[in-house]
C-alpha cells in the first residue's frame, strides 16, 4: 500500500506562483537501492518526514526520491526514481520511508521557453536563454526523465548518461561505444 503525500510552497520573491509536488510515500521498511553511487546527492539531519520532501525538491534541482528514516531522522537526498533504482525491504532495522515525485507534463510545461518562465522550477535550468532540463535528464516531449545507466532502455541519443561514457546503441540499451 501506498500513501501520498502532498506539499504546496510559493516560490520567488518579486512574483510569485504556486507550486505544488505530489510524492509516492512507501510502507515504513524500505529504502531505496541505488543503481550508480553517483545517484546520492546529499545526506541530511532533517526533522520531519515533510522537511526532507521539501529539501528534496527545492534545494537540489535533480533530486526526484528521498529516503527518511524517522528513528535517526536522516534524509538521503537520491537523483533515481523506479526507472534507475528500485524501492526495496531496508536491511537496517530502521524504519525509513521512500518518497518519489510524481511528475506530470504540466510541470513542464516551459520547456524550451524563455528563461524567465522557468526560473523557480526545480526541474529545469536556463541553457542558450530557454528552459531546458536540469542536469542528467533529457526531455521525451511530456516530461524531463532521467537518463539511463548501463543496461537502461533508450530511444533517443541523449537518453543516455554521457557523462559516465554512456550512448545509446544499436540495440536501444545505454552502452559504451
């Protein structure tokens, strides 16, 4: 069984608009299993399961699951969702909760526009003076996904992480030439 869990913020200071993100909240029990190291963006002290939500999508744009454990309340910061790591039973005896951002093609709405309509989101930053996606993301032309890792399904040439050397070959999987 899943639970959701929602967080609305305004965002900017000379004008302002909502902003809201929906999370996919797991049973108590689970972590999250990284595919690559480089998925850990950060490890912080946080005192609330809402607290590290927050800090996962404000404070580092690529930041798309965290994982809270409420006895120690640490909050590991995660750049994976389900399409580069996976949600499994913790082997601690902690009991950390995994949350993943559920991303619609509303939130990106902006893409390839200027720059001044993307300023505040997490999801994209400001390349040639347009919205594009934030680091180690492509965009599919609904959303801005993550890129694969060695083995992950791609169809386009920047589905890949190329800065780990990957490409995408011939037989639609990230690989290196």
């Amino acid at each position: 069984m899943y639970y959701y869990l929602v967080l609305i913020f305004l965002l900017g200071c000379v004008h302002s608009q909502n902003m809201g993100a929906l999370f996919t909240l797991s049973n108590k029990g689970m972590q999250f299993l990284l595919m690559n190291p480089v998925q850990l963006l950060d490890t912080i002290t946080s005192l609330s399961l809402t607290q590290c939500a927050f800090a996962c999508i404000m404070l580092l744009r690529n930041c798309r699951t965290f994982e809270f454990d409420s006895s120690t309340l640490q909050c590991r910061l995660v750049e994976g969702d389900l399409t580069t790591g996976q949600i499994i039973p913790s082997t601690s005896s902690s009991y950390s909760i995994v949350g993943t951002i559920n991303l619609i093609p509303e939130l990106f709405a902006d893409y390839g526009q200027p720059c001044s309509q993307c300023n505040d989101s997490p999801y994209f930053t400001c390349i040639n003076n347009t919205c594009q996606c934030a680091g180690h993301s492509y965009f599919d032309g609904f959303i801005c996904k993550l890129q694969q890792f060695t083995g992950g399904e791609c169809n386009l040439t920047n589905a890949c992480r190329a800065d780990l050397n990957l490409t995408c070959l011939q037989s639609f999987q990230c690989g290196c030439k």
